[in-house]
C-alpha cells in the first residue's frame, strides 16, 4: 500500500501542474517552468480542469476506504490535527523546502486520509478486499501521474541544416519545445538558434504553393500562424490569388499546373503572399491602436 504514500506529493504536484508552474515545459530564464496551465473545460452545468474526474476518484476510495476501516478498527481519524497535518507536509517534501516553490494549496482530506491509511498497511493487507483496494487506488494514481509528468509537447522546426564532415548535409528532423530558442540535433549533436532555423524556413518556403488547407500547417510549423478563417476571408476577397492548381496525374503524383487540368483540381496559393499579407495587417492593427 506504498502507493498512499504518494498522494500527498502527486496532488501538491498536480496544483502546481495546473497553475502552469510544472516542470513539464521548458524553463525561463527564471528557472520556473514556461509550461501552460492544465485545459480548463466549460459545461453546461459547471467548469472542470483535468485531474478533476481523476482526483474524484481518488477521493471516493480513500474516503471509502478511510471510513471501513475506522469502523472495523473503532476509531476516529483526526483530520486537521497536528499529527496528520505533519506528516502530509513531510510527504509533500514542504520540510526545509523554498517557500517560492511550496504547493499551492493546504492539506486536504484526501490527503490526510491517504496517509493515515497508509499509516495502517498491515490491516490494510489483511483485509480480504485489500486488492480491490490496491487497484483502485493504483488506476487513479496513474491517471495523476500522467497528468504531472505528461509527455513534452514538441514542434516540427524543419530539417538539420548543419553540414557533416565528409560534406552531406546533416537533414535529421529538429522537434523543439514551445517557447524554446535552442534546438541540437540529435544526430549531429550541432546546436542551432530556433529563430535563424525558421528565418531560412520561411526564405525558403515563400516560393512554394499550397492549398488553403495545407497553408494552415504550413504557417504555423515555420512560426508566423495564419487562421484558417482568415485565408479563407483573403480569397473571399480577392485579397489572396491563386498562383495554379494542384491535382494527381494518373501515377497518383501531386502536380501544380497553370491552368486546371480537370474538375478535382484544386486552387494553390503562394505563401509569401500570404506571409505579405500577414504583415501589412500586423502593420495595420498596429497603425490603428
């Protein structure tokens, strides 16, 4: 029943998770973390935040279990005292801990219970629903930890432009945190500043056409974002012209011509235009505020 252990620690790890203080992303120069607040879902009838269903879980076996066993045992556990309170802060690690950095809520009951279950493991073991407890309570832990130590979303940045000592050039993808100025390659172990890396992207890139679809991803992967309702309002008014059609020869070979070859062919727009034009409306709002 080690795992009760844990709970303080995880939810003193999830609040902080969820204020956007984790250590899941990138750190500033700061040293705290650039990583963004947990996704806050608005319903009908009320807002959540992930961990809630989670944590709700959690909380309806400890408790649960918290109440079954006081009763076989003929106690009452004291929730808020000096004792329980100790040894949630001990669990949490708050004992000597920089208080820039303690968590951001107080002991809570779920807390308290778990520690003060995991205070009794060998009447726990002795229970006969005691694996039905240790599954319960080791699903929901789980949910936590993966919500604490979620994997690092990364973006595609491009190829390797760093040239090999036998003159091949490099090419390995580069896949960077958000907010991050430094990449190294992973397989040429050269380091390179993110921002010249999307520079030659877009320099490169200008030239090329693509379907309004494609520009989507296209703009954001090379760091300059364009909304789908925004291109879609630029060729409405003509602002955005197409610069040929793209359409699949009988080899299934994506091909752009000057002119539609048949029905399926689809309009292809040059994104330096859409980069200009992206430009001269930054430049606007900006003229206008």
């Amino acid at each position: 029943m080690t795992d009760l252990q844990d709970v303080p620690g995880l939810c003193a790890e999830l609040a902080i998770t969820r204020a956007g203080l984790g250590r899941t992303g990138a750190v500033s120069a700061g040293g705290r973390s650039a990583e963004t607040p947990l996704p806050v879902r608005a319903t009908r009838y009320r807002t959540t935040m992930q961990g809630d269903r989670a944590l709700s879980r959690l909380e309806t076996t400890v408790h649960g279990w918290t109440r079954a066993l006081a009763e076989d045992l003929g106690v009452t556990p004291f929730i808020d005292g000096p004792h329980l309170l100790a040894l949630v802060r001990e669990r949490r690690g708050d004992i000597g801990r920089d208080p820039g950095t303690l968590p951001l809520t107080q002991p809570t009951e779920l807390e308290q219970a778990a520690v003060w279950l995991a205070g009794h493991r060998h009447q726990l073991r002795a229970h006969e629903a005691a694996h039905e407890l240790l599954v319960e309570v080791s699903g929901a832990l789980a949910e936590l930890r993966y919500l604490v130590d979620r994997p690092i979303e990364l973006r595609y940045l491009g190829p390797c432009p760093a040239t090999l000592t036998d003159g091949r050039g490099c090419g390995a993808e580069l896949r960077v945190q958000r907010g991050a100025s430094w990449v190294r390659c992973g397989r040429c172990r050269i380091q390179h500043e993110v921002a010249e890396i999307e520079k030659s992207a877009r320099a490169a890139a200008e030239n090329l056409s693509y379907t309004l679809a494609d520009l989507v991803q296209v703009t954001t992967s090379i760091g300059q974002p364009v909304a789908k309702t925004t291109l879609y309002r630029w060729k409405r008014e003509h602002r955005l012209e197409p610069t040929g059609w793209q359409h699949r020869d009988e080899h299934g070979v994506v091909r752009i011509t000057d002119h539609p070859i048949d029905d399926s062919a689809v309009r292809v727009y040059r994104i330096g235009d859409v980069l200009a034009l992206a430009r001269r409306n930054q430049i606007a709002r900006g003229s206008a505020a």
